[in-house]
C-alpha cells in the first residue's frame, strides 16, 4: 500500500492543477500565493510569460506571436468589428497551448484574469475542475478610455457573459467586484484578498522628530502616483517620504525630477516580495491614494495595503470603500476626506506619536487574521 502522493515508477500520483497567467508568474504575487498553496498537495503546471520560480514545476512560456502582416491586421480587425469573439480570441497565442496540452489530464485549472478562462475552459477534460480567480472586473477596467471601450471592451464582455457562468469556482479580491460580478453575469464569487503571507514583526518606535513614510508598488500615470510626491509641500520638515517604485521608467524619472526640490523625499531601490514586510518595518506610515477614475480603481483593495498591515505601519489612506471598511474595523489608521494631496497631508498632520504606535500595535494585534494564511484555508476549502 502506497501513501498518497508517494511516486511510483518516477511517476507523481498527485492530482494534477495547471495555473494560467498572461503576466510575469515570479513577480506576480497573487498567482505565486496560489501555486504555493497548491504545491504541497499537487502535481502543477504553469502557463505565462515568466516562470514562476519555483522549482520542480512544470513551465509552459505564453507567447503573444509575432506580429501579423497588414493583411492580417485586417483580417482580425474585421472579426472583431463583425462581432466575431470567439474566432478573434483563438488566435496564434492559444491555440498551440490548447495542442501542447491534448494529452493532459487536470483535476484542477486555476485561470486568472478574464482573458485566460475560455483558454482553461478548452483545455480542461469533463472531470477538470476550473477556477477563476478575478484580479479585477475585466469589463470595467479601463472604462475611462474611450480607445479601450472601442477596442476591448466588447471582447471581455463577450467572455465575461459566454464563458464565466461556466467555471466550477469564481474568486476575486474584495466584496464590490464580486457584487458586480453576480449582478452582471449570475455567478457567484467568494472573496480571496490580496492578503500577504503572515510576518513575525514587531512595531518600530515613532520619533517625534523624524516620522517616516511609505509609499511602494507600481508607478503609472493611471495610478497618478505623484500626487504622493505633491503631499508633501502641505508637510513640515518632521516627515520623510520614501517610494520604492517599479514599472513606467519614464514615469519614475518624472517623479524624481517632480521631487529634486524636496529635501525629504527618497527614492529606494525596488525589493523582492518577499522581503517587503520586513524591509518596510523600519517605517512608521504606509500611505495610498488611488482616484476612482474607473470601477477597479473605486474599488481597490492593493498588495501594499496588506504589506503595511504585515509590516506593522500605521495606514493613512483615501477614501476608497474597500480599504476604509478595514481600516475602520481593525482600527488600522485614518481616512482623508478626499483624494487630494492636500487633504491626505491634512490626515497625516492631525496624527500624534502616541497614536501612530497605537494604529501600529491594531496592525500587529489583527495581522495574522489580516494575512494570506486565512485565505490559504478558503482557498483550499473552495477547491474540496
């Protein structure tokens, strides 16, 4: 008698789960929380643009194609304009993956973001279970682009009304894209955070003198991240900013050029994931604002809101619903009236030393309940 798992012939008896992604799997943290939640009891595959970085899994690399002639610009520009979906999605990028994988039996898919669920749909056997986990309502994502409401949009539509009603399990990252998700298209989602892993720290203490912010992430125009930067001329000389950006090169350097006249404003080099909580621990105030020019953004619940909680800050934020929900709860922090640098310097100054270690202690107290360690268990609990 064998024990579950035990390999045999040099053959996994495992079950067999394949985790799609059309990102960079090793710098993706919620698709990396997920295969590491799934590694101990299966036998994994990944498909995306990057492998993951784990070892002993296999990698299947998504490529985009080569770009295709005048001729066949048209051709595809005419399916889509015929309202023709279903033939635009299956082009050059998918279909071999769909080949490559013929021969493959999954008990599980796990397909994230919108684009890869008629991928994981066609390859998936009649025992397969799929899993989609929505990082975000596809529909809306870029709803204050009128290029992308020509060019996108009816395509996730279509895939959002033909395809997500047809996956065993829905997942996304907060209570209001789920709602919206149900209302639109009948399908249940539970909510699996953007929680990060549970970090044994403890608070740092807050100088009077030197109070030190944090700001890290993406760096996008969207996002408009300088208005992090713009706080601080409504800030005295107590404060220093500190950001640790990745993304728009160009971008970044604007933002550097924006700060040369701040004395008290760094810029730090990006970190692993990994390594953020307990690199930002030094700090004393996780800051975040992100306008609700669009549906996700009015809904954002971001990595770096559960980084903060992880690394015990004390959280000043904007008035986003879904993090005001915590920070309110939990007693993380404070909310600025509204999206302005202004009005986020002016909740930031009403704070005192005593009660930035008090927000501090709230995280420390709540940040195992806070953590991907409760999601591990829905996660894995929605998959039985």
């Amino acid at each position: 008698m064998h024990r579950p798992f035990e390999m045999e012939n040099n053959v996994s008896t495992k079950p067999k789960a394949l985790v799609i992604c059309f990102s960079e799997l090793h710098r993706d943290p919620r698709v990396l929380r997920e295969i590491e939640w799934l590694r101990a009891g299966y036998d994994i595959t990944t498909i995306g643009l990057t492998p993951s970085g784990f070892e002993g899994i296999r990698h299947i690399p998504y490529e985009f194609g080569a770009p295709s002639s005048l001729f066949g610009k048209v051709k595809r520009a005419v399916k889509f304009f015929s309202n023709d979906y279903e033939t635009y999605y299956w082009g050059k990028d998918k279909t071999p993956l769909v080949e490559k994988l013929r021969d493959d039996n999954f008990d599980l898919i796990v397909a994230n973001d919108i684009d890869t669920v008629p991928l994981a749909l066609r390859i998936a056997k009649a025992t397969t279970k799929v899993l989609f986990d929505a990082h975000e309502y596809a529909p809306l994502e870029l709803a204050e682009s009128l290029r992308w409401r020509i060019l996108r949009q009816p395509l996730v539509e279509y895939i959002a009304r033909e395809y997500v009603p047809r996956v065993s399990i829905a997942t996304t990252v907060c209570q209001g894209i789920a709602e919206k998700f149900e209302s639109e298209y009948g399908k249940k989602f539970s909510i699996i955070t953007n929680a990060a892993e549970f970090e044994d720290l403890q608070p740092s203490p807050t100088s009077s003198e030197r109070i030190r912010l944090i700001y890290h992430g993406n760096a996008h125009p969207t996002r408009q991240t300088q208005k992090q930067i713009e706080m601080m001329q409504f800030l005295d000389d107590r404060f220093e900013l500190n950001l640790m950006l990745v993304g728009d090169t160009d971008y970044i350097a604007s933002l550097k050029q924006l700060a040369a006249s701040h004395s008290n404003v760094n810029f730090l080099p990006p970190i692993g994931t990994k390594e953020i909580a307990s690199f930002t621990n030094q700090f004393d105030i996780g800051i975040y604002s992100l306008p609700p020019t669009n549906f996700n953004n009015e809904h954002a619940l971001p990595n770096k809101f559960f980084e903060y909680i992880q690394a015990r800050l004390a959280i000043v934020i904007a008035p986003s619903p879904e993090m005001v929900r915590l920070v309110k709860q939990y007693e993380l922090g404070v909310v600025a009236e509204d999206f302005s640098p202004r009005d986020m310097a002016h909740a930031i100054l009403g704070l005192t030393v005593e009660q930035i270690n008090q927000f501090k202690a709230n995280a420390s107290k709540h940040a195992y309940e806070l953590s991907a360690e409760k999601n591990r268990e829905l996660f894995m609990e929605l998959i039985r």
